[in-house]
DNA sequence: TCCTTGCATCGACGACTGTCAAGATAGACA
DNA sequence: TGTCTATCTTGACAGTCGTCGATGCAAGGA
C-alpha cells in the first residue's frame, strides 16, 4: 500500500460520495481542455520535472494571456504549482495528485492491492 | 475512438501531441462533472457490471432528462455503452477507456510496464 | 533613473454547458 | 387496438468557458 487514498479506492469498486465527486470532477474538467491536457503532459515531462512559462507558450498557437489562464487553472485545480525564480516562473507537476486521479480510474487488473 | 494502448505512454514521460489531446481531452472533459463522475462510478461499482437507468435516477436531486443527458455525454465520449432489454436501458463502464486514461496518469512508480 | 523582458490580470466577447418542462418514442401487456 | 411505464429528445434559459487585446507589475540591465 503506497498510499492510503481512503477516499479514491477505485470506482469499479465502490460509487463515489458527492463530495468526493465534486473534487475530483474539479481536477478532471481541468483536463478536460486540449490546451491544459498538453500544458500538463509538457511540463511533466520536461527535463527536471518543472518548466519555466517561456517554454511553454511557444508550442500553442493561442496567446500568452491564454497560456496564463490556463496554468491558473491547473494550479487552482491543485495539479500544478509554480514558483518564481528570478524574471522566470516555474511549473511543476504535483505527483500525487495525478496518482489520486489514476487509482480511481485503475480497474480490475490493478485492484488487487487494494484488497484491504 | 479506436482503443490504441501504446498511444498512452504516461504523460510524466513524453508530452502529448496535439490529435491526442483533444481525444483525451474529450474524456477527461466528460468525468469533469460531479454528476457524471458519480454516475461513471454508480455504474462501474453497481452489480454485475451494469445498471439501468431506474437504478441510477434515484441517486440524484436532478430530473431524469438531467441524467439522461449525461448518460448521453459519457456514452459519446466512449467511456461507456448501452444496450435496451425491454423496457429497461442499461449502462456499462468500457474498461479500456478507464485504462487509457489511467496509463496515461501514471507517475513513475508504475512506469515499468508501459514499454512503448 | 528609465527601458526591456517575462508573466499575470482585466474586461469583453461569442460559444458552449447544465438544467428543466414538455413532448416523443419504444416496449410490455390487456 | 389502446394504455401504461421507462427512457430519450427537444427547446429554451441562465450561467460558465476559452480566447483575445490592453494593461499592470516585478525583476534585471544600462
């Protein structure tokens, strides 16, 4: 047992209580965008696991106040934080945040660990 | 909306390009609210596998059109599928859908088995 | 001090979303 | 045939969302 997520066991496995709901549905219509979809998969993936915003905003064809936008609402969704460093401000991906949203979605050929 | 496996290695590895971004997008987008969340779980954890709709509208302080709509939004986002018996409808989850999703949020602990 | 660069915020706009009441449709049964 | 029940569709409405241009602010350099 990594993580004692008492309130994301795997919704193949018990209905989700309407807070519970309300929460997690927050994090997932913040990736419910293209745009924030790849923001995520772009600074999750960068090199050192954060990204500063100048490397980002080259790879959209949408404007710089819409990168910004949208990494607000990553950050408020609590997938994201940033810190700023100098002329430069930084991204990274909060890990366990993605790991409450994939032990909820895990299905049955995953479910063995949580056979509390 | 042909399942592709091995076009989801997890996002903390290699960003997203932009066709499948708008695919998941389109999924996540579908789970962002609190009702269709709980909805997607009611009929993951509902026994069997399956529920029909008069075991789902009960659950809700929405109307049934409410609910219908949503069962609509979720099955044309792919994550489930329905059939008529009858009088009754009912709703299943489409597993391969809750994978892709759930590879797609895997951080590095869980890295190991996607072999892209 | 002023200027430049990197990023956030503001205000506005059209497009989309969640919801409901009302009506339509499909199947079961008499 | 007709009626009843379960479910879906339609049309409408207020509210939210994604986007942009303009502006503001912080940090660094001349």
């Amino acid at each position: 047992m990594l993580q004692a997520p008492d309130c994301c066991s795997p919704m193949v496995r018990e209905p989700l209580g309407e807070a519970d709901a309300k929460a997690l549905a927050g994090m997932f219509k913040a990736m419910g965008d293209p745009v924030r979809l790849r923001l995520l998969s772009l600074i999750a993936s960068h090199e050192g696991g954060e990204a500063c915003v100048c490397d980002l905003t080259g790879e959209f064809d949408v404007s710089q106040p819409t990168i910004s936008h949208h990494l607000r609402v990553l950050r408020e969704a609590g997938l994201i934080d940033c810190e700023r460093r100098g002329t430069w401000v930084y991204y990274w991906v909060l890990p366990a945040a993605l790991d409450r949203l994939g032990s909820l979605l895990s299905t049955s050929a995953s479910v063995a660990t949580a056979s509390s």
